[in-house]
C-alpha cells in the first residue's frame, strides 16, 4: 500500500460525529492523506492524529446557512483539488463527488454513508415541512443535484457502503450495486463501568434523530432519569423541553472521555431515528455492555436484536411506546443483555473494518479502470 498515495475526500469535519471517526480510521489505516472543505472549531480535526490534511478553505468562509454551504462545499472540491491528480487512489466520503469532474485519473471509491437524504429518502418530508416560497427553491435544486449525484456517482470505479439497508437505498434510488464494509465502532475506548438509575442519548440534536420525542417521554415520567449528551441545530429545542425537568440532564458536546463515563455507567441507552443509514451509536453503546432501545427501522434492524440486545420499538412509536420500553429495561434486564451486547459490537471493529477497505483498495488498483457507467 505505501507505493500508492491514497487522498480521502470528506466533505466537511463539522461535529464530533461518526462519520468524521470513520474516516480518520481510514486514513490512519492506509497511511492516506485526507483534503476536507473545512474543519470547524470543536469538530474532530485529523491534524490532531499527525494526518496529513488539506483544509480547502477556512471555517469563517463558509455561510452558516445550510444551502449556501452546501453549494459552497461543491464549488470548493470541484475548485481547488487540482493537487489530487497527483494520487493514485481517491476515496469520497460524503457529498463531495464534484471533485470527480476534475479528477479523472486517479481511480475512485465512493464510501457512500448513504445517498444524500434530502434529494432522495427523505425528500417529501422536507417538501411537506417547507413555505410554498423554499417548495419553490427547492424542488428544482433537488431534481438538478439528482442529476449531477447520479451522474457522477457512476463515475466511480468502485461504491462501499455501511450497511445492507444503504446498499438496498443505493440500488433502488440509483440503480448501482456496492459492498458492505461495516463502520469501524471501537474507536472509542468503551467499557462498562456499571448500571446507573439513568438513561442516555448522544445523538446529533436534528430532528431526524428524534431526541425530542426522547425528552417529551421522560418529562412525563419523572422517577425516571435520562442524560442528552450532544448538539446541533436542535440544540434550543431540547433545552426547552427539558427546561424544569430535575430528571433530564441536556449536556451538550461532551469529549470522548466524558462519553466513556457516561456510556459506561448509564443503565441503557435510546437511540431511535428515523430510517436509520447504519447505526454507529448503537454499536457503540454495545461495545460498552450496554442495551439499545431503538426504532425498528433502516440500519438498526442489523444492529438491535428484539430482548436480546435491546428493545425494538415500531417506527412509528408513541411516547407511552417509549415510556413502557424504559420501564421494562431494569438494571437486572440490561445486565443480562450484556453478553450479547458485546457478541454484537464484535462485528463491527476497526480491524474488520480496515482489512475489508485495504482488499478493496487493491483490487481496484490492481484491475483496469472501469466505472460503473462502463459495466
């Protein structure tokens, strides 16, 4: 592999979120480099791992408004990644495939967390929750990025995906098949430290996560505790919901080794949103001993077996849904999960994961270059 340069292109190291993980698990793991649009204050920074990184612009450039920053970030790749001619080997990692418009020699992974939700899975949802003047906007910026998302996801050599409910989403929105290569979910060193009298939750704070229902369910059961432990743009929502609630602690961003405390000692944690692409935090809370209570749907339904590892919930769960299922989950109930919560997060290792990326890396390398469009 050290004869071949390797460049990871993420989009943008924005949270502290699995995906930023993954791919300075990648990069460490094949000795590559990594170019990203921007790296924002508090995210997780691989210069910090002694990675080599390529910031094409600063955080304070980029517009706080998601649209904007989106075309901001594909003007960016498609701009000033004229040094990565020079690799071998080019791997994308989120929706940053315009890049590929200008890199037509190196040879190209698409590591396809899953096809961009908003032009695809969860499309009519947006539509629906939009003013007639965004319906307006957006609808034609939607069919235009479906072109060019398709377009240029065909000019891969070679499409991974984390999970076989991804894999099922690429093959029906796009019509490409691809391989599963697992997440890598034991980059964080997880043990576990004991059951306490709480619950937790350290989902990204958007609504497709669905925190809020989490918080509304223990407002209305107050001999039960729960701990949120995250942010984003649903940050002031939560606080509001939880605001005189002496059971709910909202914590905000915590450090890892915050994380492995209060994984370790919480008794269970929630996790239920919505269509799922994998599934990350579930595994994670496994890898700790600890059982998931979760939503039966996308990625968690190759993660969560039903009283085995956790509880199911049905998709379209009520809070008195969640409510029974936190009362059900005791101490004694969670700790008989343990075992086979840690059998599961087995799967799911770095190891596996970096062994299943090298072999298809050196088969793309190694056999001519032909794109899916070609096949």
């Amino acid at each position: 592999m050290a004869e071949k340069k390797i460049l990871i292109l993420h989009d943008y190291f924005l949270y502290k979120g699995g995906g930023e993980r993954l791919v300075i698990s990648l990069a460490k793991g094949l000795g590559a480099d990594i170019a990203t649009a921007f790296i924002a204050a508090g995210a997780f920074d691989p210069r910090d791992h002694g990675i080599k990184t390529f910031e094409l612009y600063k955080e304070s450039r980029f517009s706080r408004i998601p649209g904007f920053r989106y075309l901001q970030t594909q003007f960016a790749f498609l701009l000033k990644t004229g040094f990565a001619k020079n690799y071998d080997v080019v791997i994308y990692s989120g929706d940053c495939l315009t890049a590929r418009l200008r890199l037509t020699k190196p040879k190209s992974i698409a590591y396809m967390h899953t096809p961009p939700r908003h032009l695809y899975d969860a499309y009519s949802e947006r539509l629906r929750e939009y003013p007639l003047w965004k319906k307006i906007i957006f609808v034609p910026f939607v069919w235009f990025n479906r072109l060019r998302f398709s377009y240029l996801t065909k000019k891969m050599n070679v499409i991974v995906t984390n999970s076989q409910n991804t894999r099922a989403r690429i093959k029906e929105y796009l019509g490409l098949d691809s391989i599963v290569v697992y997440p890598p979910c034991d980059v964080v060193p997880l043990s576990n430290l004991g059951y306490g009298d709480y619950f937790f939750s350290w989902a990204r704070l958007y609504p497709i996560k669905r925190v809020d229902k989490i918080v509304e369910a223990f407002a209305a059961m107050p001999d039960k505790k729960l701990v949120v432990a995250s942010g984003g743009p649903d940050l002031e929502k939560i606080q509001k919901l939880a605001a005189g609630c002496q059971n709910i602690k909202v914590l905000g961003w915590i450090s890892d080794q915050e994380l492995e405390q209060h994984l370790g000692k919480c008794l269970a944690t929630i996790y239920v949103p919505v269509r799922e692409d994998f599934g990350m935090s579930a595994v994670e809370s496994m890898n700790a001993g600890k059982p998931v209570i979760g939503a039966a749907e996308g990625g968690l339904l190759e993660i969560i077996e039903h009283e085995k590892n956790g509880f199911l919930l049905k998709p379209d769960f009520s809070a008195e849904d969640l409510r029974a299922a936190v009362r059900a989950m005791t101490a004694d109930k969670a700790a008989a999960m343990a075992n086979a919560c840690l059998a599961t997060s087995k799967k799911f290792s770095e190891q596996n994961f970096i062994e299943g990326m090298k072999k298809i890396v050196y088969n793309v390398i190694a056999r001519p270059k032909q794109t899916h469009a070609q096949r």
